[in-house]
C-alpha cells in the first residue's frame, strides 16, 4: 500500500470519528432542546420569605458557613443565600461546603440558580446526583480560571471531567444551570449550553449549593424542574 494511500484512509478515519463524536453531542443538544418545558413539576426558592441568619427549611449543611442574608445587590431583593470564607473547614475536614435540599430526590430534570462571587477568585456552584458528602456531581463555577466544569465527587478527591473556557466578570449575577436525565447532562451558563456529556454514575440524587471553603459566594432564585 503506497504512503498517499495509507494518509488517505487515516483522513477518512479520522473525519468519520469526527462526524461521529458530532452527530451524539447534536442527538444530545436535540433531546434536551426536545425535553425543555416537558416537565410536570416545579419547585422555586426565592430565599425572600426568611428571616436573614437562618439556613431555610428543607435545606441541610456540611458546616455553619451557610446564612439568609440581606443584599442591595440581590438577583431578586431582598435576600440571598451566603456562603462565607471558611478557611479553616469543617468538622469532616472538607476543602468544600454544601447547603443541599433534603426535601427531593430527582433523576430527570433541570435545575438554575443565580450565583455571584464578589472577589476576584473563588470557585462556586450547583450541587446534583447528591448521594453524600462523597458521591454527587458539580457543576462548578471558576471565576480566577473563568472556567465552567463538570466535576465528580468520589471518596478522598474531587474528579473534574470537562470544562469549557468562558468570558464572565466576578461581581456579577450569573445563571448556572444544569439539565440531567439517564441520557447525559447538559451545563449552562447564562443559557449557553457549554458542556455536554453521557455519565451513568450516581443517577439519582438530591440538589443543592457548593462553594470552596475559601470563596465568598452569593446564590439566588435556585429553581427545579422535574
């Protein structure tokens, strides 16, 4: 076989994984774009109706990180949820803090909520699939990096899987939204669809918020639809 005919057939090769590895991320963009508005119910938390200093009711946390406060700056006023520096950790000696919602466990569905963080660096996000402390899925804002990530809890280490580069400012509301069903997740922000993928591992799960230990972070309007 000549060396011009060998090159050819790795081009044809290469071309028809390429079309291939395109055709399952549009299949994946259409059923999701097909799901959209299919859901049946909802739950919205706007955070207004607390009294500020309080973790709301149905909610759970790692450490005492988590308070209502009021915000001039709220996506919707008065109140926000905030997670403040902890550098210190807490009583499980994790590097990262959780507020999850005990109240439901969800395997298909979509699910937002605004963040901000107001410093130049800090990571935050969207905690799903939450079994524990040590099995969920995040996705994760990276405001120094200005990265959004798909990132896997497992036991003793915090896997991220993809990320996708992105143009935002710190000390601006954000939406983050993810959209997750047996047939793969899908992760947004600012209802851009940025990252797309097929991942069988903890399919059923609560929702709730993460941020880093060392990021002050504010969260509002989380919603989900399922």
């Amino acid at each position: 076989m000549s060396l011009k005919v060998r090159k050819e057939k790795e081009r044809v090769k290469r071309y028809i994984v390429i079309v291939s590895i395109a055709i399952i991320a549009l299949s994946l963009a259409v059923y999701y774009a097909r799901e959209t508005g299919s859901y049946k119910n909802s739950r919205v938390w706007k955070f207004d109706s607390y009294e500020n200093g309080v973790i709301p009711e149905g909610f759970s946390t790692t450490d005492a990180s988590w308070t209502i406060i009021k915000d001039e700056s709220a996506y919707s006023k008065p109140n926000v949820i905030k997670h403040n520096k902890n550098e210190e950790g807490n009583s499980n000696n994790y590097v990262y803090s959780l507020l999850i919602n005990s109240e439901g466990v969800y395997t298909n569905f979509k699910a937002s909520v605004k963040v901000k963080v107001p410093n130049n660096d800090g990571s935050a996000g969207l905690a799903f699939r939450f079994i524990d402390s040590s099995h969920y899925f995040i996705a994760l804002l990276d405001v120094s990096s200005h990265k959004l990530s798909l990132c896997r809890a497992e036991p003793a280490r915090l896997l991220c899987l993809q990320d996708a580069n992105i143009n935002i400012e710190n000390n601006e509301w954000h939406t983050l939204t993810v959209q997750a069903s047996t047939q793969g997740i899908v992760c947004y922000i600012d209802d851009k669809p940025l990252i797309k993928r097929y991942d069988q591992h903890y399919i059923n799960g609560m929702i709730g918020l993460w941020a880093k230990n060392d990021t002050i972070a504010l969260f509002d309007d989380l919603e989900i639809y399922y």
